[in-house]
C-alpha cells in the first residue's frame, strides 16, 4: 500500500538564527552606521558650504545690479546721518537697496526674510535660526566710511580682488564699521574654522580665520597706509 507523505508543518525546513548571530549582525549593522555617519555629516556640510557660497554670489550680483544701475555706487550700509544700518534699526540698509526688505525683517534673529539667499544654511542650522533668516553681513568700511558717510564707488577700489564686500557673519555687521576697533573682529568662521568671503571682483574664497587680517584698531592710520590689513578691509 502506496504510504500519502503527511503535509509539513509551517515553517520545516528553515533554518533560524542563534542568538549569538543575531548579537553578531547587530554589532556588524551598529559599526556600518557609525562609520557611515561621519561621511553623511562630512557631505551635509560640504553641501551646505557650496550653498552658503551659492547664496553670497547671488547676493553679489543683487549688489551688482545697483552698482551698474546707479553710476557704479556701492549700495550703502549706513543711512544719511551716519548711524549704523545692521546695529540700528533706522533708515535704509543694503539689503533695502538690493532687496527691498524692511528694517523690521532683518533685525531680528528669529525673524524670516523674504528670500533664502541671504543667509547660510550652515549658520542657521548651528544657531537654530529661522530658515531664512539673514546672517550674511556687509563690509559697511567699503561700503561707506563711518566719518564720512558718503557714496563710494566700485572704480575707486586698488585691489579690487584682495577687498571683502560680503562675507559669512553675525547678526549684525558692527564688525566691519569703520567707528570701532575692530582688531578682534572677523568674519564668522562656521565652516570647520573658515569663512566664505565675496571680493570686490566678485569671487568667492573660503578662508580660515586665522589668514584673515584683523581690521586695522586705528582706521585713519591705516587709510594712508597699503598694509594687507587696510587693503583687505578698507580697499585702500
């Protein structure tokens, strides 16, 4: 008589794991993650550096446009009465001339701006920022002078490619005005150290805090004088 196999219970057949190879493919998994995370934060930042250059060349050629439209005249950072824009929240500012901003969307820094550009992703991130809140600042030296406040002009700059126009910063650029020592002052260094600057010539160079020359403390002195220092801050 012909035996009927009898049917198999779910689940013959399949070898299951021990608890030993279970501990070991969670340790082989817990070490890929830990050697993957360094390379996905090291790219991150690498992405957000290039926007962060990205955004300062636009911003750029927003100063740009003002310049060519306006007999080559920098767009001002200090009103007509000589106070300062980013410090005090009174008259026009560059990012009015560029952008058409009012005071009240930049002063703050929980306040959102209306574009994205005019920030670093970095900076924001770091700071818990809106995300587009404004942390790039203006050389306001070249912009225009704090005891003369008067227009100057992009064809009256030497070095047009060693003078800073435009580069990472605080919240404010008190940093860069001409009616202060500014010899502690420097751009903000949110990129493992390093700042992105845009020049008067319109490149872009990452430089590490400690190669930025620190502003002259004496702005008069250093105005009569072509030092990498005045040349770099004061276009001089």
């Amino acid at each position: 008589m012909k035996e009927t196999p009898l049917p198999r219970l779910r689940g013959e057949g399949i070898i299951g794991f021990t608890l030993m190879e279970l501990l070991v493919t969670i340790s082989i998994i817990a070490l890929l993650a830990g050697l993957l995370l360094p390379s996905l934060s090291k790219a991150r930042q690498a992405a957000e550096g290039a926007q962060c250059a990205s955004n300062l060349r636009q911003v750029y050629g927003l100063l740009m446009n003002h310049v060519q439209e306006n007999d080559s005249q920098i767009p001002p950072a200090w009103n007509q009465s000589g106070v300062m824009e980013l410090g005090v929240p009174t008259g026009n500012g560059w990012l009015d001339y560029t952008w058409g901003l009012e005071v009240a969307n930049w002063t703050s820094k929980t306040t959102s701006l209306t574009a994205r550009v005019f920030g670093c992703p970095t900076q924001r991130r770091k700071l818990k920022l809106a995300p587009n809140a404004r942390t790039f600042s203006m050389n306001s030296i070249v912009a225009n002078d704090y005891w003369n406040p008067m227009p100057r002009y992009m064809t009256k700059f030497a070095h047009p490619a060693k003078t800073v126009i435009l580069s990472d910063g605080a919240l404010a650029s008190g940093a860069y005005n001409s009616g202060a020592n500014g010899s502690d002052k420097i751009p903000e260094p949110v990129h493992h150290g390093a700042a992105n600057l845009v020049f008067l010539d319109g490149h872009v160079e990452r430089m590490l805090a400690a190669n930025i020359p620190k502003a002259p403390s004496n702005m008069g002195a250093a105005a009569s004088i072509d030092t990498p220092a005045s040349i770099f801050w004061l276009g001089r």
